[in-house]
C-alpha cells in the first residue's frame, strides 16, 4: 500500500531524514515512534505531499506522491498535530467545504459527510462552531475530514494529544474501528497507546529506522536482558555458589548494606518465572533465607530507549523484518 524508498530530506544542513525505507502492508494500524526531532512529522509531512523531499520515494497505492501527486493524496486523509479547522464555521459547514475541495458533489457529499458524522460520533455538536467545541470534538472533526473521499490510507499524527484519560479512550476505539477499513499510521509519543492500538511499530531516530515488527516480537528480539533482584542475609561468597547452579545468569551485580546483601541479577532467559524459581529452590536447598525477590520484564518503553538512545542510529539493532 505505502511504499518509502530512500527518503532523505535535509533543511540547510540539518539531515532530517536519512536514508529510510519501509513498505506498509494495506489494513492494519501502525504506529510511528520515534524521540522529538527523530523525523517524523517531517516523514509523514512528506508521505502526504505536503513537504518535497531531497531525495528518495514514496508510493501510495502504486502512485508516486511527487510525480502523480493528484492520484496519491487522493489515496490519503491526514490529520496534522493541528487539525486545520476554521474555527467560525460549524462541523457541518465545514466538513462540506473540505469535501468539496476533495470534489465531492451533490448527493455523494452529503452522503459521505453524513457518514464522517456518525462514524467519529459527532451528531449532537455539527451545529455548534467549532470554537465552542472541546478538544476532544476538535479531534473528532479533524478525524472527520481525513476520513472525506474514503481515502485508503489515513495518517494521524499525535491524534491523542492534550485529550483527558475518557477522550483518549475514545479516540483510540475510534481508531481500531479505523483500522479495519483503512490503513492507518498512528504517530503518538504515548507508548502505551501504540501499544494497545498498533497491530506493527515502526521507531526511528536521528532520521533513520532502527525498528519496524509486531509489539511482541519486538519485545523477544530487541529488548534487555530480563531482570531480577533479591535481598538476603547470606554472605556473598554462599550468595556466588548457590547461584552457580542456575542457568541463563548473564550478569550478576552485588551490593552490601547493614549485613544485607542486595543482588541484582541479567537473564537472557526466555521465561524469567522458572530462573526466578531456580533461584528460590538454590537458597531454600542450602537453608537460607530470601528476604525480597523483585522481578523486572523489560517493556515497550525500555525498547524505545535502548533503540532512541543510540547515539549511531547505524549501530542499533536491525533484528526488525520490514513488512
């Protein structure tokens, strides 16, 4: 469906966008990360045709969005940071001027903004004018007009920001519903919500991917060694032997404190419940005491900084397939 080839894009000599490529399969939900001034409201800037590149492609649908621009952006619905709303006008008056700079006409403009309404829920406000609106319909109706001329593709870029916790629910049910007539592309710096709305993740930094793959495989391939802590009234060289007999140990840190023993312990272990059981079973052979046993699973977060804070981007980890 979204085919990025090369994409470079400089602004004087500040490098923006290095070298990216990816292919975005039609019908799921992808989420866009990626540290502030990674690049990507510049990328998605540039997939819409709002911005030119230096250099490199981007094909919507097979349609090429700098040499057939017409076609392309007719495959796209986009809704910036800012929803370009007027702010006089109500939903209704305003989602009919959108829909007729898209050319709708007639019956099939009043058809698809109708449609655009009850679909983001916003029947009992398209009298009022959007100044009188909360955030949260303010989204609804920027949703709205990207949605105008059932375009294949939607782009939503930061769709959450500055929503309450109920307002975020909702626009991200919306956006599942979304996902499953349309391709959407989620940027949101809120790794949670890629998280429980994303079907692939794409994560770039200084411009460059350095991830792109399915949540969970993104947690087996790219994340830390799994971590677990314990504290024990055992001296350290009793601490060192027991240990000695539990596998997938990769690194083992200690502390003393007040005749308290603090380990910290890096597993690379698939399942970090049976080393954590190991090692309770090795203590309670030897008739000594775990005074606390913390486990610790790497998460979405811990990948997005260990990927972001690389300061080579060419150095992180290509372990991602790009799908």
């Amino acid at each position: 469906m979204i085919k990025v080839e090369h994409l470079t894009k400089y602004y004087g000599d500040f490098l923006a966008v290095n070298d990216l490529s990816f292919e975005i399969d039609e019908g799921h939900v992808y989420g866009f990360l990626g540290p502030n001034g990674a690049g990507k409201t510049t990328t998605m800037n540039i997939m819409t045709g709002c911005l030119s590149a230096t250099s490199g492609h981007v094909q919507i649908g097979g349609f090429d969005i700098f040499e057939d621009p017409d076609h392309a952006k007719r495959l796209i619905g986009y809704l910036p940071e800012q929803p370009p709303l007027y702010m006089n006008e109500t939903p209704l008056e305003y989602l009919r001027f959108v829909g007729e700079a898209k050319g709708l006409k007639g019956a099939e403009l009043k058809q698809q903004v109708d449609k655009v309404i009850e679909q983001v829920k916003i029947q009992n406000v398209k009298g009022k004018r959007i100044s009188a609106l909360s955030k949260g319909y303010k989204q609804r109706v920027g949703i709205a007009q990207a949605l105008l001329g059932n375009p294949k593709v939607i782009i939503l870029d930061e769709p959450t920001v500055g929503l309450d916790p109920i307002q975020i629910i909702e626009i991200r049910d919306l956006i599942k519903q979304l996902g499953q007539d349309h391709t959407v592309i989620l940027s949101s710096h809120i790794l949670s919500e890629v998280q429980a709305i994303c079907e692939k993740i794409l994560i770039i930094t200084h411009g460059k991917l350095v991830a792109f793959d399915q949540p969970d495989k993104l947690e087996s391939q790219l994340l830390s060694a799994n971590e677990i802590s314990f504290k024990t009234d055992a001296p350290e060289s009793d601490v060192r032997e027991a240990l000695s007999t539990v596998e997938h140990i990769t690194e083992l840190t200690v502390e003393m404190t007040e005749n308290i023993l603090s380990a910290h312990i890096k597993t690379d272990a698939k399942d970090i419940h049976a080393v954590s059981k190991e090692i309770f079973f090795a203590f309670a052979n030897r008739n000594q005491a775990l005074l606390e046993l913390t486990l610790k699973r790497a998460s979405l977060e811990d990948i997005f900084l260990e990927l972001t804070e690389t300061e080579d981007p060419a150095k992180a980890t290509e372990g991602g397939e790009q799908s």
